[in-house]
C-alpha cells in the first residue's frame, strides 16, 4: 500500500501472512529477506521508472486508463457465457429424427 509522503516520496506497506512455522525466529527472519530481496529488486525499480516518467505531472492530466481487475471481470463474463450456452444446449428440446421407411 502507498502513503504519500511528498510529492517525490511516499511510504509502502507490505505484509505477509502465514500459518507454517509461526514461532520459528528462523522463518520469520527468511520470509523478511525474501520480501526485502522482491521489493528492492522488483517492485522498487518499477516505483521509482514510473515516478521518473510522471514527474511532476497531474495524474488526471496524463488520462489515466483505470482497469481494477480488468483480466478478472473479462474472464468471468466469457465463463458466464459458456455456462449459460451450455444450459441453454441441455435445456433446448432433442432434435427430431427421422423414422426410418
């Protein structure tokens, strides 16, 4: 999660939960490297390119295109429709056939 800070700084929250070794100082100390190691690696880097390319810019200026969980809701909509032809297909009457003369 992001906190800003200033207009060139902000804080960012992350966590991690787990239900393995809960009281075990060891795991707890690799699964902060681990996190430490993808932020400074991974998520840092991108932070700090795409503060680099807006700069000073109004965000609005740069017409943002919002799509929260867009894969998501495209996904849902095709399995939706499969699930609906299919029920149509089980629910539509048999085809006639013909008797042989």
């Amino acid at each position: 999660m992001f906190t800003p800070e200033t207009d060139h700084s902000s804080h960012y929250f992350f966590c991690n939960s787990r239900d393995y070794g809960v009281n075990c100082a060891q795991t707890d100390d690799r699964i902060r490297k681990i996190l430490s190691h993808v932020f400074s690696s991974e998520d840092r880097p991108m932070i700090e390119a795409q503060q680099e390319m807006i700069g000073d810019a109004d965000l609005m200026s740069l017409e943002p295109v919002f799509c929260p969980r867009q894969g998501r809701v495209l996904v849902r909509r095709r399995l939706q429709q499969l699930i609906d032809a299919e029920q149509q297909r089980q629910e539509a009457p048999p085809l006639a056939t013909a008797s042989p003369v």
